[in-house]
C-alpha cells in the first residue's frame, strides 16, 4: 500500500492556493467560535490546518493561533494568507507541542483523510489543557452502509488521498475511544455545486470527467441527494461538530 501521508502531501501540494480560494467561506455560517466556547486570548491550535481558512475564524477572539500540517504547500499558503498564524510543520499522530497547554484543539475537514483517527484525537486531548476542549468537525456519510460506501466511492475518485467519511455513530465512537469525552455536538446541513466541488485547474480534467461520470452513474446511490440543476448538479453536503474534553 502506498504511504498515506505521501499521498496527501501530492494531492494537497498540487493546488494548496486554489483550495484556498475553493473553500474560503465554508464555514462561515457553521457559528464554529461560539460553539467551541473559547474565551477570548486563548491559544487555539489546528491539526490539518491547511491553508488556515477555518483557523483563521478564531482571529478577532485568539490571542495565539497555531496552524499544524503535513503539506508544505497548504503551510506556505496559509503563512501568506494569514501572517499571524504560526505555521508548524507537523503530523496529528506526534504534534510537537507540551502537554496541557492549548485552550482549544481543533481539527476540521482534515478526519476524512485519516484512516485511524484515535492516535490523532488522543493526541489532541494530551496537549489540550485541563479546562480545554477539543474541536472536531467533519463531513458525514449517511447511517446507511449503502449510501455510506458509494459516498465514499466516489469521493475515493474525487480524491486519492481520501480515507473515509464516517456517519454520525461512527464519528462519536472514535471521540470517545480517544478517551475524551461529548460535551456538545452538531449537524450542519448545506448545499453545494459539482463545478465548485471540481473546480477547474485544482483538478487535473481527467479527474473532473471520471468524477462526473460516476456522479451520472452512481449519485443517486450515495444519499447525498444529487439533483439536475441548470446544467450543473447540486448535493447535500453535511458536516458534523464535536466539542470534546478529556475524560477523567
Ligand atoms: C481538506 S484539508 C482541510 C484544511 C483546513 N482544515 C480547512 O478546512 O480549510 C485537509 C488537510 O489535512 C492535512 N492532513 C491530513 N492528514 C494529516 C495528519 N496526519 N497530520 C497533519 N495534517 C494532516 C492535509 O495536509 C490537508 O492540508
């Protein structure tokens, strides 16, 4: 098998400026600051930053933000877009920081790339203080295997790098087996387009077809409601929040 984390730096290296334009904005109406009920001044660090488009909502309350990533490229971006953050390079399974010592740990869309979460969520709760949380939030597949494999199918195209998106029992599961414990959780649900999903020049254009194809073929399969639109095809996207703290 190919190594994971060799793969997701090529596929995030290749296009690290456009994803960030791609996503700016996606988490803009998820209301992620309130619901992680951090206080202003607080350091809040994020495994699987990226570009930092979700670190960066915590700007106006932070007093300290830490970006963590594999990938170069996604770093280099998100240290363009956003001077303030403190780019580290890193993996979530060893993140190079004291235990205890971060208010608010997050990671957001980053779980789906990752195929045994526990070491990282663990890993999380170790470095996040005795009054902090942990934040995750992820896009869900559908409580029904079915729909669940050929969601994943078609995402597995869309993306190599991709591991796994988990539904909501699933999600909740690896949370507590990493030792921490729900304090809240939520669904967001929101609709998007295959041309914003695919977009152009992020994606080699063989990719955006083969997708597109199976998208024809397959979409109705993956419970992620395609729909026929002007030319285009709209799809449910949904997204799950968990905000977690070490159990005792
Ligand atoms: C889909 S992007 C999400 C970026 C950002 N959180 C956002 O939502 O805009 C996933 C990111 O997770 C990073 N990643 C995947 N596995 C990782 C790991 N084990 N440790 C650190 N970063 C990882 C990838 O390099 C990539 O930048």
């Amino acid at each position: 098998m190919s190594d994971p984390n060799k793969l997701i730096q090529e596929e995030f290296d290749r296009a690290a400026t456009l994803f960030a334009e791609r996503t700016k904005g996606r988490f803009d109406t998820m209301d992620a600051v309130g619901f992680s009920r951090v206080a202003p001044g607080a350091t809040v660090l994020e495994v699987g930053a990226g570009t930092a488009n979700f670190l960066s909502l915590f700007e106006e309350i932070a007093g300290c933000l830490i970006a963590v990533d594999l990938t170069h490229g996604m770093l280099a971006t998100a240290r363009s877009n956003h001077p303030d953050v403190r780019a580290v390079q890193g993996d979530g399974r060893r993140i190079p920081v004291a235990s205890r010592t971060v208010d608010l740990v997050a990671t957001a869309q980053a779980l789906h790339h990752i195929h045994e979460p526990v070491p990282v969520l663990t890993e999380m709760g170790r470095i996040a203080r005795d009054t902090g949380h942990v934040l995750m939030i992820d896009q869900v597949a559908s409580e029904r295997l079915e729909e669940a494999l050929a969601m994943n199918e078609l995402e597995l195209i869309r993306d190599p790098s991709h591991a796994i998106s988990r539904p909501p029992s699933a999600l909740r599961v690896v949370v507590q087996k990493a030792g921490l414990e729900i304090v809240d959780e939520r669904l967001w649900e929101g609709r998007n387009v295959f041309s914003q999903w695919m977009w152009p020049g992020e994606f080699p254009e063989d990719r955006i077809e083969r997708v597109r194809k199976s998208v024809e073929e397959h979409g109705a399969e993956t419970g992620m409601d395609f729909r026929r639109e002007d030319g285009d095809w709209s799809f449910r996207r949904r997204r799950m929040m968990i905000l977690a703290r070490r159990g005792g």
